[in-house]
C-alpha cells in the first residue's frame, strides 16, 4: 500500500515537473527528429532470472520474471519501464533538448530500490525470497529521485549516458544527498545476433549507504550488529545478446556481475562483495 | 550489283534463321506454363533486430522445369548470374548473403527468358528511432 502511494507521489510529482515545462522554450526542439516523436514501444519481457543476491542469507535462486516494457513520447514527456534491467521503478521525464549526438533530460527514477518494503514487488519479479534474511531490520523505502539525464551517442553502436541526482528524501526531508551514475553501453553485430556489453558506475554518498546498509539501534540483534556505512561506487559489467526470432518475438540473454561498494560490502545486511544475475527470456514486441 | 544482291538475301536467311530460333525458344518458354515450373526459396525472409541493420542469411533455391535447357539464377544484388545450369530441368543451390533490403531471385533460360522470380523479404523488430531503440536496447 505504502508502494502504491510512494509511486502515487512520483507521478505526482512528475506531472508537476511535466507541468513546469510544458511552456518552456526547450519544448521547440523535440519536432526536428524522430527519436521523441509522439508514440513509443511496448513489449512483453518473460523468462528465468538466476540471482545471487548481495544481501544476507538470501538463498541462491532462479524465478521467473515477466515485465511490461515500455517507452513512450507524448510532446517530449515520457514514460519508460525496462523492467527488471531497468534501475528503478517506472522512470517519468521530459526531454528538453535532442540533436544529433546528445539527449538531455529531466527524468524521475528510482536509483536504490527499497528493502523489505514491498514483498509484492519482489513476487512480481519472481525473486521471492531475496531480502527474507533481512527480516528484522526496519524496512527501508526506496530511493526516488528528479535526476538530470544526458545521453551521448557517440556512434550508431555505442552511447553514453549520465545521471546526476542530487537531492533525496528517503530520511523524510530533502537534502543534499548526491548520487552519480555514469553507464558506457556496446552494440555489435555477428549475423543476426545482436550482442550488448553495458559498463556502469554508481556513486552514492554517506547518507544514501547508511540508509540502506547501515544498521542502527532499532535494527540492532544478535543477527544484525551496528554498522555504520560511507560513501562508496559499484561498478557492473553486463554482457548479453538478442536474437530476433521473428518480426515480433525475440530471445534474449545476458549476465550481469555487480561489485558493491568497499565501504558496505561487510554489512550485516550484504553477503559479499559480489553480486551476480544470469537470465535467459523471450521478449514479444508489441508495438 | 550481282554480289550485293546476294549479300542482301544471305542477310535476309541469316535473320530469318535467327528470328526462327528465337521464336521456338519463345514458343519452348511459353510451354513452360506456371504450373510445370516450381521454384522455391527457403527462408523466404529475413529478420533483423533494428531496420537498416544487414540482414544474414543461408537461402536454399530450389528449381524444376519440365524443358531440358540451360537455365542461370540471378539475384538483384548483382548483374552476373548466381549460378548457371547446362542442359537440365531442375537444380538447387545454397546461397549465402546478407542485404538490408528485399532480395529478388530470377531465374532465366537462355539466352535471357525469365522463367519465374520470387522475393527473399527482409524486416525488422524495431523500425526507425533509432537512437531511442540503441539507448533503449542498452540502459
């Protein structure tokens, strides 16, 4: 319930953020090319997910996922959901410039997801026990942020893209909590199979971390013991490839391997350093 | 004077031959009526993830007619024939190619009779947007 409303709020914001900028002069660019021309894409995304969760006790398991993908343009708003390879909830935004090798915009994310918050959406992704080892701690809502984001393109292959988001309120006020996320993504071709290898770095400050990893008084137990978290990066690497079956139906794979932080990774509430996943799935493209 | 007019009916025979033979080639093609000649292309399309992309693919060509004659494959990603046949009525071929666009196969008796053409049809996942689809497909 308190999901439902969190995201209530997001998109309430957002249409404000929408709202700002509908009058605005940047909205003039958005006709010149196609890529945010009204309209979008939608695709059905099911297969098997292989997760070694980075939190404690998590048993290592494979869960089906099924996700609703989607991207859409109305007058440079829009609405974009990648799912489970997405980094966060439903993402809201506004393009406000786009030429050749660079888009920019106001977007609304998620950037940490919450912890122990919303069991349902676990279920939904078919990870269903991930955070069960965490049980005990207070529950941590998730991390949503107005970010700036900009992508390069630097060729037809590979793009570039930055977020900067600098204030948060999961404490319950807003403050400067910066958060910086760089990714450097590849596409090539052998036949018609179309590989993909995405470079990440996160960069969340001391706030962020000991929100999420810290452990404080009321968490304290024999299982959990205070720790107090610092500012840290994750770096991940993932490596995949789609292979078109048909006009409509795709076959998909990847692996994605997650270094957390140095400065979390011997928190009561994380297994390792490491954090792995593997899926394989079919995607049917709607539209 | 008497040299020339010869000159001028061994023309008139050699153009008559000409015409004749054209025209019982012509009369052999027609007997080949759409039922007789088979010719099949497998795949007989093409996908690739994102329009404009090269499209890869192995088409198997398979042909029969019921004349004994020479016959050559032509595709319309080249002027030269693909593969030509001596004095037969049926033949096959693996061709490999990649095209970002329709691919049409004919094949012609000789010297130059279409016999029958079909169309390798090349399509795609995502069409245009391409900077949305590559920043999609990545992030």
């Amino acid at each position: 319930m308190n999901s439902v409303l969190k995201q209530i709020s997001v998109f309430t914001l957002s249409i404000l953020v929408i709202l700002l900028f509908t009058n605005s002069a940047f909205g003039q660019n958005n006709n010149k090319l196609s890529d945010t021309e009204n309209g979008g894409f939608l695709e059905i995304n099911t297969g098997i997910l292989a997760l070694n969760s980075r939190y404690i006790d998590a048993p290592e398991n494979a869960g089906v996922i099924a996700d609703l993908r989607f991207s859409y343009y109305w007058r440079g708003f829009f609405l974009e959901n990648r799912g489970h390879q997405g980094i966060g909830f439903p993402g809201v935004g506004y393009n406000f410039y786009n030429e050749d090798t660079w888009m920019l915009d106001i977007f609304i994310t998620e950037t940490h997801p919450s912890i122990l918050w919303d069991n349902e959406i676990d279920i939904e992704n078919g990870v269903l026990n991930e955070q069960d080892g965490l049980i005990g701690i207070r529950p941590r809502e998730s991390d949503d942020r107005i970010a700036l984001r900009a992508t390069r393109f630097i060729d037809d292959t590979t793009a570039l893209r930055f977020l900067i988001a600098p204030i948060s309120d999961t404490n319950g006020i807003a403050e400067v909590s910066p958060y910086l996320a760089v990714w450097y993504g590849k596409t090539w071709q052998y036949q018609n199979i179309n590989f993909h290898s995405i470079y990440s770095a996160q960069y969340y400050n001391t706030s962020t971390l000991q929100y999420y990893y810290g452990v404080t008084d009321e968490d304290v137990s024999e299982k959990f013991q205070p720790y107090k978290a610092h500012s840290g990066v994750s770096l991940s690497a993932e490596f995949g490839m789609t292979y078109p079956l048909s006009a409509d139906w795709l076959f998909e794979s990847s692996v994605k391997l997650t270094r957390l932080p140095d400065n979390i990774h011997n928190s009561p509430l994380v297994s390792g350093r490491l954090e792995s996943q593997a899926q394989i799935s079919l995607t049917y493209v709607i539209f | 004077m008497i040299t020339s007019f010869h000159s001028f009916g061994l023309i008139r025979r050699i153009l008559f031959v000409l015409s004749t033979l054209c025209c019982v080639n012509s009369y052999a093609a027609e007997q080949q009526t759409t039922e007789d000649i088979f010719f099949k292309l497998k795949p007989h399309k093409c996908v690739s993830l994102h329009e404009g992309q090269q499209c890869f693919t192995k088409v198997k060509i398979n042909w029969q007619t019921n004349i004994k004659s020479d016959y050559c494959l032509y595709s319309s990603q080249q002027r030269s024939a693909l593969y030509c046949w001596k004095n037969t009525q049926q033949g096959n071929i693996e061709h490999e190619l990649n095209t970002n666009a329709d691919v049409q196969f004919v094949l012609k008796q000789s010297p130059n009779i279409v016999i029958s053409e079909s169309i390798l049809k090349v399509s795609w996942v995502y069409k245009k947007k391409q900077k949305s689809r590559l920043s999609w497909r990545l992030f």
